[in-house]
C-alpha cells in the first residue's frame, strides 16, 4: 500500500523525548503560549511530502520512505548505546547519516532550497531583461521585474536533498564530535529543525542559521534526548581525530539553556519537549526563521 503521511521527523527519534504516558509536548512557534500533548505518529509529518513524480506518468510514494526507513531503525538502539557511554565508533557512520538526514529532510531546508532556486531564475530572468531578449514591459509597469514571485516545483527540493547531504558532509569533517550528558536540572529540547551549526566566533545576537566564514570556526548540536545532546566543535577536530568520539558530562546549567536557546533559534514551525515551562524562551525565538 502507498504511504500517505510522511514524517520529516522520524517517530523514532522523537519517542526519546516522550513522557511516562508516550506523548510528545508539541510547542507550535505560532502560539507558543501552551504545549499539546501528542504521540509521535501524530506529530511532524505531511501527507505526500516525499511523492514524486515516476518517467511513466505516476506518482511514487514510498521511496523515499523506504530509504529514510532503513537509517532511522538502527537509530533507538544507537541512543540505548549513547546513554550507557558505551563505545560507538563502530556505528559513527550510521550517527553521522542520521544527523546529515534530519538536516536535508525537513521543511526549513526545502523551503530554503525552493527559496534559492526561485532567487536563481529571478536572476536570470534580469539577465535577459538586460540583454534586451525579453518583451518591452507595458507601459508604466517598467518595475514589474521587482515584484514578479517564482513558483518552484516542490519536487526539486527533494532533489536538492542529494546536494544538501554533500555540503553537509564538507561541514562534518571540520569538527571532532562528543556526547554531552546533562548533570544539571536543565533538560534539552528538539525542534522541527533539530540540527544546529553555526559560527561560535558571531556574537549571539548577530547569529545566523548556517552561516559560516570560510576557514572559521564551526560548532554544531544535535538533541538526542532530554539528557544527552550531540556537540561538534571545529575546535576539537584534531582530539577527535587522535582519540575518537568523545564522552563528557555538562554541569554548567548556562551552558544546557544556550543548546536550548540555540534550538529554538533554528526551530521553523514546532518545537518538542518532554517537560512543560520553556514557553517564555520559545516566545522569544519564535520569530526568527532558519529560512535564508
């Protein structure tokens, strides 16, 4: 049977961030006043998000699907492993996938990818215009070019998917990786955006999503769970590459609410938590968008 509803965030990463009674608490960056309860099938999915188009005039529902099947369910035995402090550098590879997946998958990187490609063919447009290849402009519409929109076919950010993941991967291999297990009373919280890089040298309030110098440095987080948080540093690049995959235990509680903060920064339309009380940061960031 064709799949329907289509998770850009797996169930399987969200069930970490459940309570006792297996609900999710979904903080919507619109009305993020209150908190609603939800089980993980019912939370971040779109119905046909990942359908395209087949050469025969169909339409394909479950590739995608498969495919993003088959990373997700090593990932609830990934973070048993992680919260043990066992060693896992014989699944790096599957860690890493999963993280670089989260990041192409979501709505925030197919927005921007649609963004970019409307901008592109905007451009483009203007060249021609310059050249003298297109119509003359009616008169007095002669600025009609500053306030043309260009529609860009959903399915190309599925296909900018495959270029995300490469740039991602340059991103990867500037940083060494640790898992940080809270000791604070501080608990982390994921988005509908999970994946965090930016430039650690830009001072907090000039910040922007994924922007980065070239040669500077670069830190990156990852929510695994309410007690544990992936952190990638460009700093600890070579300790990592001499010693692997680092451990440590963060009982700094500024510390825990700066990942926090930095979450809801990159969040797009939700933010999860398993504990209710971050309404009044969420407020705060509700309003950035991690959308170029």
């Amino acid at each position: 049977m064709d799949k329907k509803r289509h998770h850009y965030i797996p169930k399987a990463y969200l069930k970490s961030f459940c309570d006792e009674t297996g609900k999710v608490l979904v903080y919507r960056t619109e009305d993020p006043s209150k908190a609603i309860p939800l089980s993980p099938d019912n939370v971040a999915l779109r119905r046909y998000y990942y359908s395209q188009p087949t050469p025969e005039g169909g339409i394909e529902h479950n590739a995608p699907e498969d495919v993003f099947s088959k990373i997700e369910e090593k990932w609830p035995g990934i973070v048993h492993r992680l919260h043990r402090r066992e060693d896992v550098h014989d699944s790096l590879g599957d860690i890493f996938q999963f993280i670089a997946l989260q990041h192409a998958r979501v709505p925030a990187s197919r927005d921007a990818a649609e963004r970019m490609l409307s901008e592109a063919m905007k451009a483009e447009v203007r060249i021609l215009d310059a050249a003298g290849q297109l119509p003359p402009k009616p008169a007095g519409f002669e600025d009609i070019l500053d306030h043309i929109e260009v529609a860009i076919d959903p399915h190309q950010s599925i296909h900018a998917m495959v270029h995300m993941l490469r740039g991602f991967g340059q991103v990867f291999d500037q940083m060494g990786f640790a898992a940080l297990h809270k000791k604070t009373d501080v608990t982390f919280i994921t988005s509908d955006n999970p994946v965090v890089w930016f430039d650690p040298s830009v001072p907090d309030a000039d910040l922007q999503p994924y922007v980065l110098q070239p040669g500077g440095p670069v830190m990156l987080l990852f929510p695994v769970s309410p007690s544990l948080v992936i952190v990638g540093d460009s700093s600890g690049r070579e300790e990592f590459v001499a010693n692997g995959f680092g451990v440590a235990d963060l009982s700094n509680s500024h510390l825990a609410k700066v990942i926090n903060r930095q979450v809801c920064r990159f969040s797009c339309e939700a933010v999860y938590a398993k504990k209710a009380g971050h309404e009044k940061l969420i407020q705060k960031h509700a309003a950035r968008s991690p959308v170029p």
